[in-house]
C-alpha cells in the first residue's frame, strides 16, 4: 500500500506542477481576466472589482462570444491528459473519455464542452498515431465538470493500468455565461397531413425525384394506402391489403421504416415489403424485425428495439429485460460504442433515464407513454416530445423538454389536441410524427412536429 | 490395672459416650429440620420470582401492543410504506416512546429487521435485528429473555416484541425491561436469605454480573464453577458454598437458570439461604454437649473415685492383711465394719487368720515335743554308744584284778587307752551340738561363688584321690559371668564343704561329683551332684529336718547347716534326687540378700525351729 | 457519493431560492425600518474581542457571528467567496505576494466617534497577526510578510481580522453596523443600530441576543415569536420545520472529523487508522446524527468550497477494514473521545463505534469532560502538550474562511497540534487558489489517515415569521444590517 501511495503521490505532484504552469499559462495568455477575477492586480489596483467599469462588462461578453471560456479549459484539459498520457507511453492510445456534470451548468453547455474537449483529445490522439504505431493500454479517463465557490473546474482522472493521475483546469465563475435557462427554448409547430376515420399507425414520405410531386405512405392495421397531393390534398393512389393470418393485438402498432431493401411495414410479428410502385403492394410474412425508435436519416445511430408479445411493449437489449411503450435517445453517444442516454415510458406510466446501462438514474413521473426526439444531425442535445399522462378518453398535448441534470426542463409549450395522441413516431430530421384521434369527430388526424429554436 | 483405676476410667468414659451421643442426635435432627424450612423457603423464593417474572411479561406485551397499536407507529408504518423514504427521520421517536411507556429497551425496525430507531442504541440505527425476522408468531410467545445490546455492552432484557403489518411490509416493535438488580427487589425475601442476578452476557464468567439487591456481590467469583455447571447443562442446582473457614458464613445456594427463546443460557437466578442460624444452633448444641460432657466427666471422676475408694480400700485391708499373713504374722487382722460382702470377706479372713494361728500354735508344740524326742532318743542314742564299752571295760577291769592279778596291769593298760577313746568320742558329740547351737550371723561382703566353688574341691581334692579311698572325680561347670554377691564366704565355704562331704558319704563306691554355677534371676545358682544312690522321695522331704540323716554315722545336723546358712543369706536350697541316679543339691543365692538390716530377725525368725536348742544350750 | 454531495449543493441553492422568493411573497414591499431583532443562541459569548479564544466551536461561531455586528473588516467576501472592497477601498501587492497595500476609506468613524485611521487598523491587525509587519504610508497601510500571503484578501476577511479598538473596559469598538450597549458576558448582549454606518444604516433599530439558550428556551421563543432567531442543532431542523419553523440551512461550514492523537501508541499502526477510516459509514452519520442536515466528508473540504470532493471516494468497505483490523495483533482497543457536552459528537461517536465493531474493530467511545486535555477542540489546541486520554477523538473545525486556500490551512493547523503530522503539510501553498495544488496536499492529509473527515454540517438557524431578507452567505455569514422585520406580523 504505502509504496504505490508514494509513488502515485510522487506522479501527482509531478503532474500538478506541470498543470498548474499549463493553467497560469493558459490563463495568462487566453483568459487575462481570470488574474482579474482571483484577485486584483496591480494595473486594476485602483479599480476593484466590486464596482466593474461600464466597459468591462461588455469586453467580456465579447471575449466569451468569441471563444467560450468552458470549452478552451476543457480543450486545455484534452492537451494536458493527451501529453502526460502521451509522455508516459509511445505508441497508439485508445481514449474513452466520460463525462459527468457536477456542476449547476445546463447539460447544454456541458455537452458542449464536452464535444469541445473529445474533439481536442481526438487530435492529440492523432498526434500520438503519428509518432507511433505500437498499441498501448488504453487510459480510461473520468472527465467531471465541478464547481467550486469561486470557479468551476474541470478536472480528468486518467486511469492507465495501476497509475492514476489528475488534472485541473479552472474558469473564473463570472466568465462562463451561466443562464438559468438551460438550453435555447423552442417553438413547437404542427403541420397537419390528413385526417381519416381508419386508425393511422404511422406515415411517411415516399423519397421522389423533386419534379415529381410528392406521396405519402399511411399505414393502417389492415391496409397500405399511398396518396398523392392534389391541390393542396392528399388523394388516395392505390391501397394493398396487409395480409395477416393471426388477428392484431387489441393496441396494434405499426411502423414504416425504409431498410437496406427498400420501404418495410413492421407490425407484431409480422414484416411487409412494400413496392410503392402503382399499384401498391405489400408483400407480408411472418417475422420480428426491430422497429426503428430513431430516424431513419440518421445512419449512425439507430435504436431498434423488438415488440414484446403483447405488440404493444417493447424491449431493448441496453434495457435488459424492461418493457416500455416508447424510446428515445436525447443525445449522441459522445464517443463510439458509448451508449446514448436514453429515455423510455415504462408501463407503470414513469418515464426512466438511463446512461449506459440498464439501470435508470433518473425517473420521470407525469408523463404519457409516448415519447419521441426531435433528431437533428447538427444540434445537441436532441428536445424529447412527451405526451401527458392521461387515458384515451382526454385529449392530450405534446411538450419538449430538455434533460438538464437529469431533470425534465421543459423548453416548449404545450401543442393541445383534441384527443389522446395514439402514435409518436420520429420520422425525418427534426420531424416528428403525432396521431391523434379527435374526440369529436372520431377522425384520426396525423400531424408532423417540428421544432424551431428561438435564436 | 487396678481395680480401682478400671473403675475410675470406666465410669466417665460411659458418662461423656452417652451425652456425646445424645449431642450428635440432637444436631443431626436440627440440621435436618432447618434443612427442610430451608427448601421450603427456596421453593418459595423461586415460584415468586417465576410470578413476578410472568406478570413483569404481561405488562411488556401489552405495552408493546399498545405502542404496536398506536396511531403514530401506524403513521410511521405507512410512512416507510412510501418509496424513496428516510427512515432516519424516525430516529429519535424510540426514546420518546420508550420513556412515555416506561421501557428500558424499545425498537423498531423495518421490514427486512433493519432498525429504524433505537432507544437503548441509538446509534445502531440502519443495522439489522435478524432475530426478528425468524419464523415465529410474535404475539403468541408473549415476553421472553433476550440478549440485548447497548453502547456499554450488552444487557439482559424481558422482551416482547409486536408486528404490524401494513401493505405487506411488517414493521416490528420490541420492547422490553431490563432485568437487573432492581427486579430482584420486587422479591420479598425471609431474613437469612437473599436473591442474587448473574447475567449470562460474556463468553467468560465476569463478576460484574454478578448482582443482589444492594449491589455488587463480593468474592462473585467463589461461583463462577455453578455458572459453569449451568451452562454445561442448564437445570436447577443447589450447592453450597464456603465463603470463608467460619462454616457460619456458608451459604446454599438454589440456580435457577434463566434461558432465552432458544434454550441458550442468559441468566441464573441465585437464591441463597445462609447457613449461619443452624451453624449457631449446633454450635450450642454441641457446648452445650461439651458442656454437659465436661461437668459429668468431674462428677463421674468424683464419683467413680469415692466409689472406688469405698470399694476398693476394704479389699486393700484384706490385700495387707494377706500379705502380714504370707510374710507369717500369723495375728494378722482386718478392721472392717461394713455388712457387705466386702465385710463378710473380711470376717472370713479374720477368722481364717485366727484358725491359721491356732493350728500353727498347734504345730509348733507337737513339732517341739517331736524335737525334743527326736533330740533325745538321738542324744540317747549317741551317748549310749559310748557308754556301753565304758561300761565293758570298767567291768573287764574289776574282773582282771580279782581273777588275773598278773595280767592286771596289761589289762589295766589296755582298758584306759580305750576308756579314753570312748570318753574323746563323747566330748566330740558334745561338740558338735555344741557348733549347731553355736551359728554365726553371716558377715556380708563381696564374694566371688566360683572362686570359693574351686576352693572348696581344691580342699577336697587330696581325698579323692587317696589311696583306699573310693575313687571319685569332680566335674566344674562354672560360669564365668557370675555376678559378684553379697555372702559370708566362711559360712557358705562351710555349707558348701557339708554338702560336698555328704556327695562323697553317698559315692561309697567312687563315682562323679559335678558342680556347676550359673546366673540366675539376678543371683546366683550352685548345683552339686553326685552319682550315688540317690534318696526316694519322703527322704527329700525330711532331708533337712535338723538330726535327720540316711547315714549310719552322723548327727544328722550337716544339711540343716547348709539350709540355715543358706536361709541366712535370704536364699533357698533344693534337691532333686531320683533313687539309683544320684541326687543335686540346688542353691540359689540373691546378689544381695534382702533387708540386710533385719538380717538379724531374719535370722531369728528362721532359725525358730532350732530356737529351743539353742536356748537349751545358752 | 459525488451524487449527494452535488445534490446536497443544488438543494441548498433551491432552499436559498425558495427562501429569496417565499418571504416577499408574503410581503411583498420594499423594506422598512425600525423593530429590535432577538436572537436566542445556544452558545455563551465571552468576549467579543476575537484575540479571546472562546471554550467551544460553538461559542467561538457565536463570537464571530457577534463581532460582525460591530466590526468591519478591510476586505470583505461577496456570496461567491470574491474580495469585495469594505474598510479598504483598493490594494496593491508586489509579484511575490509579500507586500501588499491597502488604501482605506476615507471619511469614517469608529462608533465612540474617534477618528479610524491607518494606526488604529495597523494596531488591530497586528495584534492579531504577529507574523507580520503592519505599517502605515499616508493612508494606507502596508502589510509585508517574509513569506507570500498569496491568499491575504481572504485572510483579512476573516472575522478575526476585524478593525476594532481594544477600550480597557473589555469593551469593543469597531466601525461595524451596530454598536454594543450592554454586554453581560456569556449571557446577553444588546446592540444598537449605528446610524452613521458607512455603508448605510441598518433596517432594524437594535438587536438583543440572549446566549445560553436551551433548544427547549429558543424552540419556544422561535414558537411565541419572542426570538426572531435562533441557532438550531442540525439533527433538529427537520423537526422544527416540521413544526412549522422556518429553517435556514447553509452550506456546510463545520468539519467533523476524527483525529487520532499524537500520543496514542495504539493509533501509529497505519492499518488501525485505516481500517477505522474504511469502516465508517459516512452517509448514515449524515441520516441519523445529522438528521440529512450535513454531508458525508470525503475530504476535509466541502465540495462547494474545494469543487474536488467528490474525487475522494470514502465509500465504507467494512470487508477490507475487517481484513485490515484482523491483520493488527494485538488487536488494539482504541479510545475514542468526544465532548461531553456535545450530542452531536455522542452521537456520531456512538455510531463510529457501532460502525467499528461491525468491522471487528475494537473501539470504544468515551466522553471527554472539559477540563479534560482537549476537551474542546480549541482546548486541544491549547492543552495538545498533555496526554491526552484517547487515541481519536472528534474535533469541530469550523471553516475560518469560504476561500478553500485558508479554510484548509486553518484546519491543517488546528489538527497539526493533535494529530502526528508531517511539517510539510502544513507548510504554506505557493498558490492557495490552485486547486491541483490544494487537491495534492489534501490528498496527502488523507491518506496519512491521521485526520479521518467525517461529516461536514451546515449552520441551521431557525427564522420567525415576521423576519425578511434573511440573506445569509453560503458559508453561514449572517447579514443582518440587511434584514428588516415585517410589522404585520408583529
């Protein structure tokens, strides 16, 4: 015990006096208010900080817009983790960062850091490759965003096989803009497709040629219809019947997903190619395919999770063996083969927040069994659509929230509609699709969501 | 051992027997009967305490069952019911319950036995009383003994424990009292007697406890082997126990073991009842005893001592009276006056007494006229012989000077010469009576008896081996450790030369003289045979009757001689003689002959028998 | 563990919202003058001078709290722990930090209206910190020290630090907020609203504080409305809230720790102290002995203050404490000492010693009484020459100062006169606010196992009704020249 401390304490000290000459430096030449912050130097000597000139403020607003102060640390920390880890081995190093917010910024922002540090690390990484090709022990590093009184920190524990080290980065509070409100709020829109007295499980649009005008796919329990806009109207094409020797669950579900061999219809146990030819076709056989929680443009990431017995649950192997109504993922994974965390509505009507395993860290009571992301190849993390929890004999509303400290924010207002939401499928990028049956009327109405940021 | 002393011992020895007897059976009949007072008070004691003990679990269950009860443990119940609680918030409320209700011990605990608040312990919070979980109907098993453990160890508690089940999840009450000291004040117990706690919480047997009433136990660890023997097998024991070498501290002790729910040993109810009344009691019995022991011994040696006296000192007049008799005062007289039989014996002693002195009287005259008979016929005898030739020749002389003038003077001549001899012949008669009258007193001086043995046959000798004499040879047997006696040598050279001419008269045809000497009970002892004749056995017996002889010529005076000598010198002479095998003289001589003072009178007094010739001849 | 301590930091900051938006609500007006505030405290203040050690953690928190009133510092420390200008307008220092330079504020008075001038602040900080050399240049004053006093703003902005005049009468001066009119050591104290305060009268007229208070006499006061505040134990400020007591909870001010004594043979072993360390169920001292009004200490420093905490893992691990207990022949039974008159450490004794033996260590808790070495902590600074009649004991260290740099000197050297510590621990940081720096020295205290934290408990105290802008600093800095007393509820 008392060698290994000696000598891990020894490492320590070596590694903090090398970081702390990186964070002086940084300071100095990045961040030259930080000296200001900590104490007030002797050019500032006659104008302390407690009554900050009219000048000041906008110079660090300016400061920050140009380069946020969070991100520059945690890149400062990808370089100190990348040269001590990079110092102490020659050859290629395998990087697994992971990240945890400790601090009281929105997951927003830490994110993002947290992309800015990877994106550092990556290229040091690169660096290393370069100089070496001989495969080492991977590192594991803990990469914690913390907060003290004064500053917020950033602190990395890189684990390479007995040896530990850790290394600090700090950011002045007052320079990182820290808003209550966690993430940029959103607008909900809704477009409307077409209503129908036959129950919608899921609809699509068919990719065509832009000349073209464009087709849409409906699924229905029993049928395929394909419709076409004429002025300013969806008009049925053609319709195949969905061929099915066992009946339908009483709460069939249904999904249209474009797979490697073209459109697919996924239902309970049974799997259609549909060839959006005219006349449309269906072909339908026995089987379980998993149905596509994700959208389909993104091709990185995909959730595919398999009906349970019942057609209405599901499961999904990072779950284990918990069933759910819906998934969502609200974030990239940061780093491949991390798993994303995710969001699932459980039957028992809380909806759970895992991080990579199959135990949730987080439960959400209040929410519907509905669920979806609006997915975006570019902006992250991705806003959650919930349904509310209710029976089918309310009308429902849909809200996006954001996941800021594993707490449900909401960033949108509600979208009410006139009856219980009975599909919520994420279609395209930043779409998601809603069916909702009208209470009224008794027609079933599908809509498109979207979101639109408040920038 | 005199009579005297047989009765002096044997009295008291009866007397201490007897009340020693009588001691033993009065203590061993009391320590019975206290024995059994003992038991009984015991049995009490314990049949109380087991009352107590049952009505103290009454009282915990129900209020436990209150407390089980009561609206806030429900509150509580359903409270931890809820997901995500804090059970911590209840940490305090044991104490608070505990004290409304007066219990030394309370918990609660959860469903899985973890506890949710402590009184005696609260710091125990979050730990887990799997006892409490076991298969087992709480409220059918009533309070029960149980270990339990608090921040300064662990105590023995009366438990009870109650369940309340709410959705499912029980949540558990136990509470309970502690059983100490003060739950052996609730015993009321009879003086000499007291109650004593040990509870069995150690895996050693510790003194600390070890508890009574008042307070710690001092030298506990005197019963730390009975603990041992209960928790080899628990069960009730009576022992006692020595606290100090006085038997009055001893003390019995009753165990009664106090076992848990699972028959394990937790505690031993100790109920001592002292020893120290009885031990007093037969304390007095037995001084009492010694007492009255001691007082009977006196009066018993007092007693036994006047009745031994009064008893003995009659028979002790006639033992004197006796001994007078033996020693030959014939007159000897008893003075005794009782009418007993100690008194008719004394009145036939006397009047055997006087008998014996008649008939000795008696004796002694006809013995004196048969002496004086014997005398004459003897001196009648001797003179006669003489006489007759005086006689002869006077006549022979007359005849010659009227018949044979002429031969006269021949005859003359003749006759006188024989005239002479006879007349030498009386005039040594007369001598000789004239030495028996004339024996000296013996003149005591040291003698060596072998040396004057070897003189006396040195003196002999040239006559044994003169020619026409018969031939006779002596044998010396002489002991050559022969003390040195007190005698007169003269007298006993010449009782000794007697008896050896009278050896030499009976060898007329020669034979063998032996004498022989030897030490014998602290004198000495001379033995002279001869090889003659011998004597039958009426001539042993008249032997030395003074003028008595076998021999043709002879006074007959020789022997008395030797037996007068001998008597003079305190000693005796006997002969054993058997007809044809010769005869032994025996002589056995004191080293100092007795009352050498009185030799005179003993002098005297033996020689009474000769007294008249003596007389006759002064 | 990190989890409840970041939790711990977010529901403070929500409670400290909850009160910001609760109270106007209630009356929502701008604030108004005049009342007398009572506060009821438990401790018994002996003397406001700071140079006058108090007998308990307690009283001394009381004196400073006290002292504030009437005192100012140069510099004083926003709610995020930044110097902020009070007596001392502007400051200077040289690069190496051993010289600095204080320019005061011009135009102020103590309370017996004698001039305050640079001599009367030097007086005042020097008898305070004989380390140094504290002299006067026109007006400023220029404190210099051998060493770097890279961390001097924080220094000064601890209460000890307060500009006061010393009146032979036992009495202080200082130019602070209020004034003190009647001063019964140890039992009561009146101030007055000073109203020619430089930074702005206070809102209430005077404050009467009554010391000595049973938690029975301040509940019932807090209840009557004849105590506007009152400090209260942590382990109670659940049932008083739940009695309808407004609580204020700071951040965690006060460590509790365990600190094995020099002198005790039986706590060399490192496994011993080790063991004991690993047996301790931190989380349950907060649920039980705390009552969830704390934080389990995985360092001396509490995560707000350090923001590291959490790298320190102090999860119990009772098999690897047995495996290190068994290895210790003979098996040591330690002694392990707390203040008698503290519950709190009874408590938390109570359960280490619970924890312990769980553990198959042999331990026992034991009161000190407090004529006892080390009765107190600040007794055990005092009397740390004698021997001591325990191998640990639990020891109070309130934090001097928000700034971790000092927080954690001070504790270093208040532990260093118990406990068997290397010099170099406690030897002055090049730069105190460099967290690798802190990080690497705290790491190295605790692995000596010499100081095993605890638990680190916030000040709670509990409000009346008619009491708004309670605006306490983190750290538990009252401030209440800012508090005013709502009338309608009077």
């Amino acid at each position: 015990m008392r060698p290994f401390r000696r000598f891990f304490a020894l490492h320590l000290l070596l590694a903090f006096s090398f970081a702390a000459s990186a964070v002086s430096a940084l300071l100095t030449a990045k961040l030259s208010y930080a000296q200001a912050s900590t104490q007030s130097s002797s050019q500032s000597s006659t104008q302390p900080l407690a009554q900050p000139s009219p000048q000041a403020t906008p110079k660090l607003v300016a400061e920050s817009q140009r380069d946020d102060p969070l991100d520059a640390a945690a890149r400062e920390l990808a370089r100190k983790v990348a040269a001590s880890v990079g110092a102490a081995i020659q050859g290629k190093l395998t990087i697994a960062p992971n990240f945890v917010n400790l601090s009281s910024l929105s997951s927003f922002e830490f994110q993002r850091a947290c992309g800015a540090f990877h994106d550092e690390i990556e290229q040091q990484n690169k660096a290393l490759h370069a100089a070496s090709s001989q495969e080492i022990e991977p590192a594991s590093i803990n990469v914690s965003l913390a907060e003290n009184l004064r500053d917020f920190l950033w602190i990395a524990q890189v684990t390479q096989g007995q040896s530990q080290q850790t290394f600090f980065v700090s950011v002045a509070r007052e320079l990182v803009a820290q808003e209550n409100q966690p993430s940029p709020s959103v607008t909900l829109q809704r477009q409307f497709l077409l209503s129908q007295s036959e129950p919608i499980l899921d609809a699509d649009f068919l990719s065509a040629s832009p000349n073209s005008t464009p087709s849409l796919l409906i699924l229905q329990p029993n049928r395929i219809a394909l419709f076409a806009q004429r002025n300013n109207a969806w008009q049925l094409l053609s319709e195949a019947p969905i061929a099915h020797t066992a009946p339908w669950p009483r709460d069939v579900r249904g999904r249209l997903q474009e797979g490697a061999d073209g459109e697919k219809a996924v239902f309970p146990g049974v799997i259609c190619n549909i060839t959006a030819g005219s006349p449309l076709s269906a072909s339908c056989k026995p089987g379980n395919a998993g149905w596509l929680f994700s959208a389909g443009f993104l091709r990185a990431f995909t959730l595919l999770p398999t009906a349970a017995a019942n057609g209405n649950t599901y499961t999904f192997p990072a779950l284990g063996s918990q069933e759910f109504y819906s998934l969502a993922a609200i974030a990239p994974p940061v780093s491949s083969g991390a798993s994303a965390p995710l969001i699932a509505a459980m039957p028992d009507g809380r909806a759970l927040l895992f991080e990579g395993s199959s135990t949730a860290v987080a439960s959400f009571p209040g929410w519907g069994s509905d669920v979806a992301a609006l997915y975006s190849a570019t902006r992250t993390p991705w806003p959650l659509l919930a349904t509310r929890a209710s029976d089918w004999t309310a009308p429902d509303s849909i809200q996006a929230f954001d996941i800021i400290d594993r707490q449900p924010v909401a960033i949108s207002g509600e979208i009410n509609f006139d009856g219980p939401i009975t599909a919520l499928w994420s279609e395209d990028e930043n779409t998601v699709l809603a069916v909702s049956r009208n209470l009224k009327t008794g027609m079933y109405e599908a809509y498109f969501i979207r979101a639109v940021y408040n920038q | 051992m005199s009579f005297r002393v047989k009765m002096f011992v044997l009295f008291p020895l009866v007397v201490v027997a007897a009340v020693a007897i009588v001691g033993v059976g009065v203590t061993v009949f009391t320590r019975r009967a206290f024995e059994r007072v003992d038991a009984s008070h015991t049995d009490a004691i314990v049949s109380q305490f087991q009352r107590e003990f049952a009505n103290q679990g009454q009282q915990i269950v129900r209020g436990v069952q209150d407390i089980s009860g009561s609206e806030a443990t429900l509150n509580m119940a359903i409270h931890l019911n809820a997901r995500d609680i804090d059970p911590s918030a209840y940490g305090h409320d044991a104490v608070s319950v505990a004290s409304d209700h007066h219990f030394d011990f309370l918990e609660f605990a959860g469903n899985d036995g973890s506890i949710i608040s402590s009184m005696q312990w609260p710091a125990r919070f979050g730990y887990k009383e799997d006892w409490l979980l076991q298969k087992t109907d709480w409220s059918a098993r009533g309070a029960f003994l149980q270990k339990v453990d608090t921040p300064d160890g662990p105590e023995l508690g009366l438990i009870a424990v109650s369940v309340l089940p709410v959705a499912g999840s029980n949540l558990y009450t136990a509470a309970g009292e502690r059983l100490d000291k003060s739950f052996l004040s609730s015993l009321s117990l009879p003086p000499g007697m007291r109650a004593l706690l040990y509870v069995n919480l150690d895996a050693n047997f510790s003194s600390q406890n070890l508890s009574a009433v008042d307070g710690p136990v001092a030298q506990a660890d005197r019963l730390a082997p009975l603990v041992a023997r209960e928790l080899q097998q628990p069960g009730e024991i009576t022992a006692t126990i020595r606290w100090t070498r006085d038997a009055a501290n001893d003390e019995v002790f009753h165990l009664l073991p106090l076992l848990g729910p699972d028959k394990n040993l937790l505690g031993v109810l100790f109920v001592g009842s002292s020893r120290h009344d009885l031990v007093l009691l037969e304390r007095g019995i037995r001084s009492l005893a010694l007492l009255v022991g001691g007082i009977a011994l006196a009066l018993g040696i007092l007693l036994s001592w006047w009745a031994a006296v009064r008893v003995t000192r009659p028979v002790s007049k006639l033992v004197a009276g006796a001994r007078e008799v033996a020693s030959g005062n014939w007159d000897a007289r008893v003075e005794i006056h009782s009418r007993d039989e100690i008194g008719a014996l004394a009145g036939a002693f006397n009047q055997m007494t006087g008998q014996l002195a008649e008939q000795r009287e008696r004796l002694i005259q006809t013995e004196r006229v048969a002496a004086w008979r014997e005398l004459a016929r003897r001196l009648a005898h001797e003179l006669k012989n003489p006489l007759f030739p005086l006689q002869i020749t006077v006549e022979n002389l007359r005849r010659a000077r009227e018949q044979h003038a002429a031969d006269f003077d021949e005859i003359f001549r003749e006759s006188t010469e024989t005239l002479l001899a006879e007349i030498q012949n009386l005039k040594t008669i007369v001598g000789r009576f004239s030495d028996f009258a004339k024996m000296p007193r013996p003149e005591l001086h040291s003698l060596d008896v072998n040396e004057m043995v070897r003189g006396v046959t040195r003196l002999f000798e040239p006559r044994f081996i003169a020619p026409g004499e018969p031939k006779i040879t002596t044998e010396l047997h002489l002991d050559e450790k022969l003390p040195v006696i007190q005698a007169d040598s003269v007298l006993l050279h010449r009782a000794i030369g007697n008896l050896v001419l009278n050896a030499i008269d009976a060898m007329p045809n020669g034979g063998k003289l032996t004498l022989r000497t030897m030490a014998h009970d602290g004198g000495v002892r001379l033995e002279i045979s001869d090889t003659g004749a011998g004597l039958t056995r009426e001539e042993c017996e008249r032997l030395f009757t003074p003028y008595y002889t076998t021999k043709l010529h002879g006074t007959g005076l020789g022997l008395a001689i030797v037996q007068s000598v001998v008597s003079d010198h305190g000693g005796r002479i006997s002969v054993t003689s058997q007809p044809g095998s010769g005869t032994t003289f025996r002589i056995d001589l004191l080293e100092r002959p007795p009352n050498v003072t009185s030799i005179d009178s003993a002098f005297v007094k033996s020689k009474q028998p000769a007294e008249p010739i003596l007389e006759r001849k002064a | 563990m990190r989890r409840i301590s970041s939790a711990r930091f977010t529901t403070n900051s929500l409670l400290f919202a909850l009160l910001f938006v609760a109270l106007p609500a209630s009356a929502a007006r701008r604030p108004r003058y005049g009342g007398t505030i009572t506060i009821d405290l438990q401790a018994r203040v002996t003397s406001l001078d700071p140079a006058q050690k108090q007998g308990s953690v307690a009283d001394q928190i009381a004196q400073d709290r006290l002292l504030e009133l009437v005192a100012d510092r140069l510099v004083t420390l926003d709610r995020f722990g930044r110097p902020r200008p009070a007596l001392a307008v502007s400051w200077q220092h040289d690069g190496k930090f051993t010289r600095w330079t204080f320019r005061l504020r011009p135009n102020i008075k103590f309370q017996d209206a004698s001039p305050f001038t640079p001599d009367s602040v030097a007086t005042s900080l020097q008898a305070m910190n004989p380390g140094w050399r504290v002299g006067v240049a026109s007006d400023s004053v220029v404190v210099e020290s051998d060493s770097p006093l890279p961390d001097l703003l924080c220094v000064l902005a601890e209460t000890r630090n307060s500009i006061l005049l010393r009146k032979p009468t036992d009495v202080i001066v200082g130019t602070g907020p209020f004034r003190l009119t009647t001063w019964e050591p140890g039992r009561h104290a009146v101030f007055a609203a000073n109203d020619d305060y430089w930074d702005g009268r206070p809102f209430v007229d005077g404050i009467d504080v009554r010391m000595g208070r049973t938690i029975r006499e301040r509940m019932i006061d807090l209840d009557l409305g004849k105590a506007d505040i009152a400090d209260v134990a942590p382990d109670r400020a659940r049932i008083d809230a739940s009695r309808g007591v407004k609580i204020s909870t700071s951040d965690p001010t006060e460590l509790l720790a365990l600190v094995f004594a020099r002198s005790s043979a039986r706590a060399k072993e490192i496994r011993v102290r080790q063991a004991l360390s690993l047996a301790i169920d931190r989380a349950s001292l907060v649920d039980f002995a705390l009552q969830r009004e704390g934080a389990p200490a995985e360092a001396l420093l509490p995560q707000w203050s350090s923001g590291y905490e959490f790298l320190f893992s102090t999860a119990p691990d009772v098999a690897t404490a047995r495996q290190l207990a068994s290895q210790i022949s003979p098996a040591h039974v330690l002694r392990l000492g707390y203040d008698a008159d503290d519950p709190m450490e009874r408590m938390i004794a109570e359960r280490i010693t619970v924890n312990a033996q769980a553990a198959g260590i042999s331990i026992y808790a034991r009161a000190i009484s407090a004529d006892s070495p080390g009765g107190t902590a600040n007794r055990a600074t005092n009397r740390a020459a004698s021997v001591p009649e325990y191998d640990a004991r639990i020891v109070r260290l309130p934090m001097s100062s928000p700034a971790p740099g000092v927080a954690l000197g001070d504790f270093l050297q208040t532990v260093a006169q118990l406990a068997d510590f290397d010099p170099s621990l406690t030897a002055p940081l090049n730069d105190p606010a460099n967290s690798e720096q802190l990080y690497s020295r705290e790491r190295a205290v605790v692995d000596t196992y010499e100081i095993i934290p605890l638990v680190h408990v916030p000040e709670v105290v509990g409000l009346s009704a008619r009491v708004r802008d309670w605006i306490p600093a983190p750290w538990g800095k009252w401030h209440l020249a800012d508090i005013w007393l709502d009338g309608a509820s009077q």
